[in-house]
C-alpha cells in the first residue's frame, strides 16, 4: 500500500510564508515580529502563527524572548562560521555525488541558475540575483538523488539564505566576483575536473563568512578595513 500524502498543516503553511518573507529580506535581520500583524498579513488567527515561530526558532530563523518579544535572528560571527562549515559539509558532498550520478543534468541546472544571475545582474536587481543564487546551490544539492541529503540541507540552511540575502541587497555584497565564481565552478565540472570544482565550491562558500566579517568590522569601526 501507499502512504497517505498528508496536506499541510496551517501551522505549515504559515511557517513558509514567514521563512521566505525572511529568506527574501521581506523580514529583515534583526527586526522584530508581531504576532497579531503577522495572522493579519496573512489572513490566519494567531494560534498558528505562534506555532509556526516556534518552529522557525528551532530552525535558527527567529529569537523568542519572553521578555523582549520575538525577533528575527541576528548572527554572530561564530553563528556565520558554523553555518558556512555547515553549508560547506553539505554542499561539497553533494556536488561529489551530482557529478557521479547525473552530471549532464547537474551542468544544466547550473548553467540555467547561472544565466538567470547573469539576467539579474544586468538588470541590477539584487533580489532577483538573490533567488537565482538560491537555485545555483539547490541544483548542486537535489543533483546528489540523496532525500536524506537534501532534506537536512533545507531543514538547516535557511539562515545562511537568510544571510546571503541580506549581504546581497543590503550589504552591497560585490554580485559580480561572486558570479565569476559560479561561473568557474561550471567550468571545472564541464572540463571533468571534480576536484578543482569541489576546491572552488568550498572558496565561493568561504567568501559569504569572509563578506559578513568585513562588514562587522566596518561596523564595529565605522571605517572600511585596509586592503590586504
């Protein structure tokens, strides 16, 4: 017999609605959340909107304080550091498996994400990069054809979305080397070269946690660190 495929919960369906309202930069970082204006915005009572924050904490997208209320996460530097060790983990695997399992389809998603990011980037609209960048490392995890895989990686890595949403329309992170990047990474795997692809992976990673910190210590300084 075949299970029975459960519909969504509300409870579900408005977890959702707030995680992408967060992932996008609807729900910038930082900034604190309403019960009550959230089940008005999304036409739901206040029960399942509790419910569905509860569960985005879990998650690492929201900070319930009792006393202060409830916000959208704001990360550290150690928090950006576990996450990109996290996502680097992950994302490596994956593309390790893609290039064994179904590498022709691999490439074409990637080259598909990558010429949307391209569209994006001409037409200067960082959000749309923000959704195309999404699907880049999406294509490199559903290659894998391990559920296992990619179900931890969603469970676990709305955060970093989070965050390379807000470094990209916010922080004025440079959308061009980072496109360079993707574009070597298709490169390396069209010329067959697994290791190089893997090793360009892991810097591209590396760079989101390098972005956060430089912008911290402006921050922190209020000037522009010196070039190394």
């Amino acid at each position: 017999m075949q299970p029975v495929d459960h519909p969504k919960s509300l409870m579900e369906v408005t977890g959702d609605k707030i995680r992408h309202a967060i992932v996008s930069g609807e729900l910038p970082l930082g900034s604190k959340l309403s019960e009550q204006r959230l089940a008005d915005v999304l036409g739901v009572s206040r029960s399942p909107v509790r419910d569905a924050l509860a569960a985005l904490q879990a998650e690492g997208l929201v900070t319930i304080s009792p006393k202060r209320g409830t916000f959208v996460f704001t990360p550290d530097m150690r928090v950006v550091d576990e996450l990109c060790e996290h996502r680097a983990i992950l994302e490596s695997a994956a593309l390790r498996l893609g290039i064994e399992r179904n590498l022709g389809g691999l490439l074409r998603n990637l080259e598909h994400a990558s010429a949307e990011m391209e569209r994006a980037f001409a037409a200067k609209d960082p959000q749309r990069y923000t959704r195309a960048d999404h699907q880049f490392h999406n294509a490199i995890v559903q290659s894998a054809g391990n559920r296992s895989l990619e179900k931890s990686y969603n469970l676990t890595i709305s955060p970093l979305k989070a965050l390379r949403t807000h470094l990209f329309t916010i922080m004025s992170e440079k959308t061009d080397r980072s496109m360079d990047e993707h574009t070597a990474i298709i490169k390396a795997l069209g010329a067959d070269e697994a290791d190089l692809a893997v090793s360009l992976l892991l810097q591209h990673i590396g760079h989101l946690a390098e972005a956060f910190r430089t912008q911290l210590s402006i921050e922190q300084t209020g000037t522009s660190p010196r070039a190394v």
